[in-house]
C-alpha cells in the first residue's frame, strides 16, 4: 500500500487558488483511475478534476464553498501498488472543462453532489400503496384495502390536507388535483374531510457556493458600484405579432421565430444612433468604450442560476440566423457546454422571462455593459382609436411593455427614453425591419 497525494495543478490561467464546488467521492470510497474527484471553479471556469491513480479516498482537503491554493493537496488516496509518495500532478493535467464563463458572466457548475436526504417521517407513497378505509382502521376487522389510483404530486398533496383517498369521489379510474378541489369544496359537510394546516418543513440552511456565489458577487458590485434607473414605455406589437405569424406559416425549413430575434433585430437597427448604450464602462481607468458592433447578452436560465451567452455581431444576423444562435446558445448554456468566448465580451443584454415577462421590470445591468434592456409580457386590451369620422373607436390591440436600466453615470435619462421612442417605432412599423 502507499499514499498518493494528488495536488491542485495549475490549470493554466494565472490563478493562486480554485473554489470547491462539489466532491464527488467522499473518504472510504474506491476511485477508478481516470475518476471524478472534484469540480473546482475559478474566475474563468469550473473544471473536472479527475484521479491519475486508482485506490481508497482517505482524506480530503475541505468542504465545498472551500478555497484550495495551487499546488496544495486536494485529495490522498491509498494505492494497492507502490507509488511515488506526495507526488505532485502535472501541469494542466487531462482535465475535462464541464463549463466556462468570462469575466462579465456568472459561471455554471458541474453537476453538484447532493447530501443525504432526511430521514423520512412517514413512509412514502406510490401508485401501489393501498389506501384503508377510516371505517377498516378503527374496527379491528381485517377490511380488504382498496386500492387508489392518483399521481404522486395529488397523494402528496392529500397527504398534507389529510384527505382519505378512498374517500375521495372521481368519474375516472384516477383521482386528480381537481377531485381534491371537489372534495374539498363539498366533501366537508358530508364528514369526509377535517382539514387541518399543512405540516411546517424543517428549516435547510443551504450554503452559498460555486455559480450561486459568483452571481451573488456580481450581482451585488453592480448595485453597488452603477447608480441604476429604469425606464418603461408601453409599445403595440399587434402588426408585429401578426408579421411573426405570417413569417412562421411561410418559413419553410427556417426556426421558429419567437417574439426574441425579432426585438433584437430591432435593437440592432436602433443602437447605431445612440451609441452610448451599446458601450463597456471601465470605472478603474475612466474610459467608456463605445462599440461599433453589437455583441448581444441573453440572460439565460439555468438549472444552476442565471448565465449570460453572448451573441456575437448580431447587427450582421437576419431574424432567422438570431432565433438558431438563441436557441443553440440557450441549449449550450442549460447544459453546461457553452464555450468562454460564448460567456464573455457583451456590449449590451437583452433579458426576457417569456411568459412570466410581468407588467414589468427592473433588470440589473451586467457590468461592465452600461444598460439592459427586456420585453415585458404581451396582453391584449382595448384601445381608443380614430374611426375616420372625428370620432373615436375600439379595437382589441397586444400591448407589451419594455424596460431599461442604464448606468447614470455615462447615460443620460434623455438618452435612453429617445432610444426606447425610436426602438418602439420600429416594433410598431416591423415592415421597417425588412428595409434597406
């Protein structure tokens, strides 16, 4: 037997130290070589460290959210043959890169190791389980239990309200979130049910590492560092909508286009006329960087936390070629193989919530970007228009509001309302987009 020590390697970026995000052996456990030991973040990526040695893990450096400098051991492992005792890993070692990200981007980690679940206080319940009648439980009689049919989700939610399922009527084989809502509603005053509060959860301290932190940081120097304002102005997008539907019937082997590729193109039609949006703000030199090509943030979201891929020279993108770089970046993004060149550089961010979109918003610029822009949800209402005699008419009209924040310190509020009035122009005439 021996004992290998496999040290944190340089990984090639001029790093000092590397954060644990997740273990993925703990100590008694047996490690293949060429097997997962850890993921570790720096400022520029989360990389996998894999074991050059098979053998027992019996120590470990520290816990997750932990800083290891360079070069310290990470991880010793017992050998069954003899081996170089303390030896030192090469320089960038066959490491995997699960995930990259720049400077101006929270960074994905890998897939994180979960701790124990709690020891269960009841006994859980699937489609098998047997459901015995009040009647049955109380009579000391061996009742046949009847079995119920019902989806994890409806058990567990009769479970908190203390619903007999047996006792639940359905007009189907299966009793469903809307034959609880009956029961609830009605079952009361036939003695079916006592409702009770649901059972408090107990408290889970949940530590505050890898991507989740990276963009607590960020998050927290741009608030702290940009006086922020936002702007909201309400824009038609009735003629805009039923152009996207036209172009969707008629596009033949081209994506589907989203309300997106077309609010961007928008967008890079408008910035070249105010470029103090389209710009990198360097507060330590005081020098602000106004761009002539627009290199498109999309704040995206992840199982991990929100990530920001860049779409590059979007100004050169027709609305097609916009919709299959959102979707492939989006993908590479959720999936944790987005490149760092994809993650870093960004002049300007689009932020959308799709359906969630809101009545509208306050995004937080991505610095050192000096604004944000996003759609809001669309709603239909009424509004007041001419009907060509002097008098006035309504129609049905899609309403959409868009928002803004801007960096006080290099945009002016005068700056970013004409850009929003201009950009709106385009969104209510998007014929406009089409023309040379």
């Amino acid at each position: 037997m021996a004992r290998f020590s496999f040290r944190l390697p340089d990984i090639g970026e001029g790093i000092s130290e590397a954060e644990i995000v997740a273990w993925h052996v703990a100590i008694g456990d047996r490690i293949e070589e060429d097997g997962r030991i850890a993921d570790m973040m720096t400022d520029k990526a989360t990389v996998e460290m894999e074991s050059p040695v098979a053998g027992i893990v019996i120590e470990l450096a520290g816990e997750p959210g932990d800083n290891i400098p360079i070069g310290s051991t990470l991880v010793v492992i017992e050998t069954e043959e003899e081996t170089e005792s303390e030896t030192v890993v090469a320089e960038n070692p066959g490491v995997e890169i699960v995930s990259d990200a720049g400077a101006d981007a929270p960074e994905p980690t890998a897939e994180p190791t979960t701790a124990p679940a709690p020891a269960a206080t009841e006994a859980p319940v699937t489609d098998a389980t047997e459901t015995r009648s009040p009647q049955a439980a109380t009579s000391g009689t061996a009742a046949a239990p009847k079995h119920v049919l019902a989806s994890p989700a409806v058990r567990a939610r009769a479970a908190d309200l203390g619903i007999d399922l047996s006792q639940v009527r359905t007009e189907t084989d299966r009793v469903r979130h809307s034959d609880l809502d009956a029961h609830l509603r009605y079952g009361q005053s036939q003695g079916y049910h006592a409702p009770h509060a649901s059972r408090a959860r107990a408290d889970e301290p949940v530590k505050v590492i890898g991507m989740r932190r990276r963009i607590a940081d960020n998050m927290a120097a741009s608030k702290r560092h940009i006086p922020h304002f936002t702007y909201v102005e309400e824009v038609e997008v009735t003629a805009l909508e039923a152009m996207r539907a036209d172009l969707n019937a008629n596009r033949g082997d081209r994506p589907k286009l989203t309300l997106l590729p077309l609010f961007i193109a928008a967008l890079c039609r408008t910035l070249p006329d105010f470029p103090m949006l389209n710009a990198r703000y360097d507060d330590e030199a005081g020098v602000v960087t106004r761009h002539g090509s627009v290199h498109l943030g999309m704040a995206t979201q992840t199982d991990a936390g929100l990530m920001v891929p860049v779409i590059r020279d979007a100004q050169d993108k027709n609305v097609w070629q916009l919709a299959a770089e959102i979707t492939r970046l989006a993908e590479a993004a959720r999936t944790g193989k987005a490149r760092s060149e994809e993650l870093s550089g960004g002049t300007i961010t689009v932020t959308s919530l799709g359906p969630l979109g809101g009545v509208a918003t306050t995004p937080v610029i991505n610095r050192p970007e000096v604004a944000i822009i996003g759609p809001n949800r669309i709603v239909e209402r009424p509004v007041f228009v001419d009907d060509g005699r002097g008098g006035d008419a309504i129609r049905r009209a899609k309403l959409m509001n868009v928002s803004i924040s801007c960096d006080h310190r290099v945009v002016d509020g005068w700056d970013a309302a004409s850009f929003v009035q201009a950009l709106k122009r385009l969104l209510e005439t998007p014929v406009l987009l089409f023309a040379d």
